[in-house]
C-alpha cells in the first residue's frame, strides 16, 4: 500500500509539474532591431549626425587656424628675434599638441552623445517588452539573437511594435533600417 501511495504521489507530481511547464510562455525579441524600428531612433541618428558634423567643423577650424599660425611664424621669423621664436615656438607646439588629440575628443564626445540620445530609447523599448510580456503572460523573454533554435511564433517582436504604435517594416522591402545607436563607433 504504502508502494502504490508513493506512486500515485509521484504521478501527481509529474502531472502537477507537466500541467506548470505546459503553461509556461517563453518568447524571445531582438532588443536591437525594436531600437532599429523606432522613430526616436532615426531622429537619434540624425542629432548624433549632426553632433558629429558640428565636432569635425570646430576641429577644421583649429587646424586652420594651426596652420595659419604657422604660415605667420615662418613669414615673420626672419624679423622676429631669437627670445620671440622660442615662445611662438613653444605656442605653435602647445596648438599642434591639443590639435593631436582632437580625434580622441570627438570620440569621447560623440560616444557620450550617443549614450544621451540612445538611453531613454532603450528604457522605452525595455519598457514596452515587459508590458508586453506581462499583458500576454510570458513568464521568459529571452534575447533573440542568443538563441540558436526558435519557433517564428514566440517571436514577440509584432507584439512589441503594436505597444509602441509602430508599423514593422514588410519582409523583403528595399527599405533601408535604421542602425540602432546601441555601442560601437557611429
């Protein structure tokens, strides 16, 4: 008796734990091209484009003026004296030096302007999955591009668009995606 107990116990266990996982919702999305498809995204690009544009202005006219200040030096050295040289000299070095690292700057600049824009796109769109997600009741949402094998089902990405009002673009359309601003050199 005690045998047949354990079984039956048993057996309710599985059906128990069989009836859970058939209930279990896992789906997947790629975060990126939820980034991809939104509209901020675009406008994102385009301030960073200009953003980027407005750096490499000001950096061209530093090295204009760089090299306006040479061409000065050498067309006035011969009537300047030997103490005035080594200062403009040492001026001349002090410009060619902060020139150098202008390159270095506008990445900084230009990776912490993406950040700024991309930020509260991100926090959108993670929003939006876990709304999704909690309406349709996944219990797992995984990041689509980590999975190797996937049913076109569990996809939730059409789910997430229609929460952010957007339209997914049709498959095969020579329509050009936005990047996502998400890391990386724009």
């Amino acid at each position: 008796m005690k045998k047949f107990f354990t079984g039956m116990l048993f057996a309710l266990g599985l059906m128990v734990a069989g009836e859970v996982n058939a209930q279990t919702k896992i789906g997947y999305i790629s975060s990126q091209e939820v980034v991809s498809i939104m509209p901020e995204t675009r406008k994102a690009d385009s301030l960073l484009t200009e953003f980027r544009n407005a750096l490499v202005q000001n950096a061209t006219e530093k090295q204009n003026a760089f090299y306006a200040a040479i061409e000065k030096f050498n067309k006035d050295s011969a009537t300047l004296s030997e103490a005035v040289k080594v200062v403009k000299r040492t001026e001349l070095t002090k410009m060619g030096q902060e020139l150098g690292g202008e390159e270095e700057r506008i990445q900084q600049q230009l990776q912490q302007k993406q950040q700024e824009l991309i930020q509260p796109i991100n926090k959108k769109a993670y929003d939006a999955i876990q709304a999704v997600a909690k309406e349709a009741n996944y219990v797992f949402v995984f990041e689509k591009e980590a999975l190797l094998v996937a049913p076109p089902a569990e996809d939730i990405l059409p789910l997430v668009a229609k929460k952010l009002n957007i339209k997914l673009p049709t498959p095969g359309a020579n329509q050009p995606a936005a990047k996502p601003a998400t890391g990386g050199k724009p």
